[in-house]
C-alpha cells in the first residue's frame, strides 16, 4: 500500500514552463508524481513534443501526459502556426459525424505520435450565451441531441489510437456568461433543465466510452453554493452515481480564478486540492500556470493533513490514485509524419455559410479586425490577409484595431472589393459600429465571421465557425 504522501503526488498534474522539463519536476516524476500537462509554452514542433515526452516516460514508464489540444482556435501542437484541423463548431456546422470521427482520429494518431496519453477534449459544453466569453466555436453546436452525436463521434476518434479524450467542463459552461479562468460563473439551471440540455452531450460522450471527464468551475444554485469541481452532488451524486461515469474525474486547473479567486484567499490551492478530492474529483490539473517545486510541496502536504485528520477519506484517495494512473497508458504507437492539411482543409470547406454573393472584383483589400482573443486559446497566427495575397495576387492585407475606421476607410477606396474579417463581432460593439459603417461607406464589401456567427447580417457573408488555419484557408480559397 503505497503512503498517503505517494498518493498525494500521483493525483497532481502540473504545468511547467520550457520546452524541456527541469531537472526537479523529472526527479519528481520518478518519485511518483502523477505527470504533467503540456501547453503552447512547451511547444516546438512535433519532433521536439515526441522527444519531451519520451524523456519525462524515462523516468517512470506510467507518467500521464496531457496536452489541451481541443484543434481549431485552441491549439498547443499549432500554436505556432494554427491547427491543421477546424474547430469542433466548424465540425457541427459540416454536420458529418464520420467526418468528424476521422478529424479527431487523425488528432488522435499525431497526439499518440508524440506521446500523449490524455488529450483534454472535446469540449461538450454547448454554444448557448450570445456574450459567453469562453466557449463559442469550442462546442459543437447549440442543439444538445445534435452537439452530442459529435461529441460520441469525437471521443471514438480521438480514442482509436489509445489517447484517452476528455469530454468537458462539466455539468456544461455554454450558459454561464463569465468566464472561469477570471470569475465564479453562475449556471442558471433547475435540475430538469440541466438533464434536457447540458447533460445531453455527457451522457453521450459516457456513452461512447470517454475515459475522462473534466470539472467545470461553475455553480448549479440547484445543487448549493460550491461550484461543481469542489460540489460532491455535482462529482459524485450526478456525474459517477446518476450518469454511471467510472473513468478519471479531472478538475480544470485548479489555480483559476473561479476557484482560487472565490476560495483560494481563504483556504489556499492546497485546500482547493482537498474539497475537490473530497467532492469525487481524481486528477488535479494545475497546469494554467507554470508551478515549481515548492507549490507542489505545499498541495501534498496539505492533502496528506486532510487525510490524516479525517477530512480525506484514505480510500478516497487511494481510488483517486488509481483512476489517475488509468490515464498513464502508452498509446498505440505512431510515426511523427508531416500533418496533412487535406482532411482538415476538407472539413473547413464543408463547414463554411455563405450568405449573398461574395465574390471578389480585383484584387481585395483585407482587413483583419485584431480583438482579444478567447482566454483559453491564447495568442495565436490568426487572420485571411497573408492567405488571399497568396491566392491573389495584389491584394492588399491590413491589421487594425476596431477603431481604425478611417484608416481603412481611406485605404479602402482604390479597391473595388473590401474583405473585412471579425472574431465574434457581435461580441464588441467597436466591431459592431465598423461594420456598420462599412456597409454604407465601401462598396463590394465581404464580411468574413470567424468565431460564432451571431445574429443575421446584411450584404455578401461567409461564416467559417472557426479561426483555424484550414477553416482560414478554405475562406480564402473560396474568395480566390
């Protein structure tokens, strides 16, 4: 029986920063720490993961490696670049779940490749909030009967190669309007509600044999207070009792705002750790941020207080440990190949809406409308500029803020048509007025919506649900 100490390492996965691991998170992954997860930061290129992965697996053959590679605008393996697959909205919008089987078995294969054994996705949260912050083109969809055949779709591709997937953020974030990277979201729900429309998709994804699933940081006021990563109805009662779910319960990173801003003042990330374990959770993910040794020290040991007090149960622990280590399992093997944009390009074509008649007179001017993008995403390549002056030669791309109406209003008036590309415009209501007044100032105005469409617009449209390099790269295909 292994100690209360080696259990509480085996539960934690940590971030770190570097595209090499230090030398004292690797001592600690030979001692029994759980194992890590990767992030744009540890990124290169797949060669490079493939070798970091083999070096932390030296050290303990059943480290659990997870990456958050969701593809589409949430991309870790494409940071560099964008993903080579649309996202899981573009997915729903093509409507095809065989198509969506292969996309995500593709993933699958290059992720077990570069010797992941967790891949944190699909997301089965559904698009639901106008002015959710968070999710939008991350779900599949809106409609739960529809988002859920994507999703089951999702997790039997992703698993096809043995990378175990992780369908999230449970009990479904696509209604809560904040954002729990920075706050506490209220999901307003009575209990029928939640099992008609968010649990739809879970039960779908327990289903189709999803080996883990991931906490969402939001209340159910029907359910208490705490919000669900810390909440045993939520972990226990529902999720493992109700829905049947018996794989690994993973918490989204625990050091976010909607836990350690509401309960990490007064209780720590340790007891953070502690209620979440206590409420069903099996894997702690702190991997939002890059955590040293010290911070690792501190979690275990107040783990180890809990359990010894009482608070933690043993067995508790003990079961958390081994649903942990389920995830540890070496996936199929794979060779590191050149990704191949085909499937991905064919997917992002399918997905595309067109709306009147955009079609290009000349060469265009492109304007790409630069706003903050999604907290989960990051900063990444993003934008049809550089991709239709490939396609067409003379165009001319710009990069402004929303507030650069009449600089592009001047540039605007050599071309015959103006491309004008937005990320959720109905969001920003500096994106809302720019395009409002380009629809009365430019003429051959083509708006291209790369995020969640929002309401109807006039003039020539063309929606691709996702700001991919692929769901880019049809858009400008189909201009050019």
């Amino acid at each position: 029986m292994s100690s209360p100490e080696k259990l509480a390492e085996s539960v934690l996965l940590p971030g770190f920063a570097g595209t090499t691991a230090p030398d004292w998170l690797r001592r600690r992954l030979g001692e029994g720490l759980g194992g890590v997860i990767l992030f744009g930061r540890n990124v290169v290129d797949d060669e490079q993961v493939a070798a970091l992965t083999a070096g932390l697996r030296s050290e303990r053959p059943d480290v659990v490696i997870g990456i958050d590679e969701e593809g589409g605008d949430v991309t870790r393996l494409d940071v560099a670049t964008g993903s080579f697959v649309p996202g899981p909205l573009a997915l729903g919008a093509a409507d095809d779940p065989e198509l969506t089987t292969s996309v995500a078995a593709a993933l699958g294969e290059r992720l077990a490749a570069c010797g992941v054994t967790v891949n944190l996705a699909p997301c089965a949260d559904l698009t639901l909030a106008a002015e959710d912050p968070v999710i939008g083109v991350r779900a599949f969809g809106s409609d739960p009967v529809r988002a859920s055949v994507h999703v089951a779709a999702y997790v039997t591709g992703l698993q096809k190669y043995g990378v175990a997937a992780c369908a999230k953020h449970f009990p479904g974030h696509g209604a809560a309007t904040e954002d729990s990277h920075v706050a506490l979201p209220v999901l307003p729900r009575a209990e029928e509600e939640l099992r008609e429309i968010e649990l739809v998709p879970f039960r779908a994804a327990i289903r189709a044999g999803v080996r883990s699933i991931m906490t969402g940081h939001l209340v159910v006021p029907a359910w208490g207070d705490l919000p669900a990563t810390l909440n045993p109805r939520a972990l226990t009662s529902v999720l493992k009792e109700e829905l049947g779910f018996t794989g690994a319960v993973i918490t989204d990173a625990l050091e976010m705002g909607a836990v350690s801003g509401e309960y990490g003042r007064q209780d720590g990330l340790g007891q953070a750790a502690v209620r979440s374990l206590a409420a069903g959770a099996d894997a702690l993910c702190i991997g939002g941020a890059a955590f040293d040794a010290e911070v690792l020290d501190r979690i275990t040991a107040t783990i180890v207080a809990a359990v010894s007090s009482g608070v933690l149960p043993l067995e508790r622990l003990e079961e958390a440990s081994a649903r942990t280590a389920a995830l540890s399992s070496a996936p199929s093997p794979a060779e590191i190949t050149p990704v191949d944009y085909r499937l991905g390009l064919e997917a992002a074509r399918k997905a595309l809406r067109v709306q009147g008649s955009p079609r290009l007179d000349g060469a265009p001017l492109v304007v790409d409308v630069q706003t903050e993008p999604n907290i989960a995403a990051g900063p990444m390549p993003w934008g049809l500029g550089a991709l239709l002056t490939s396609l067409v030669p003379g165009t001319r791309a710009l990069t402004v803020s929303p507030g650069d109406v009449d600089s592009v209003l001047a540039a605007a008036a050599g071309f015959s048509s103006v491309v004008v590309v937005t990320r959720e415009a109905h969001r920003h209501p500096a994106v809302r007025s720019m395009l409002e007044v380009f629809r009365t100032s430019v003429p051959g105005l083509i708006h291209v919506e790369t995020g969640v469409p929002g309401p109807a617009t006039p003039g020539a449209r063309i929606d691709t649900f996702s700001g991919s390099h692929v769901s880019l790269r049809a858009a400008a295909e189909y201009l050019a």
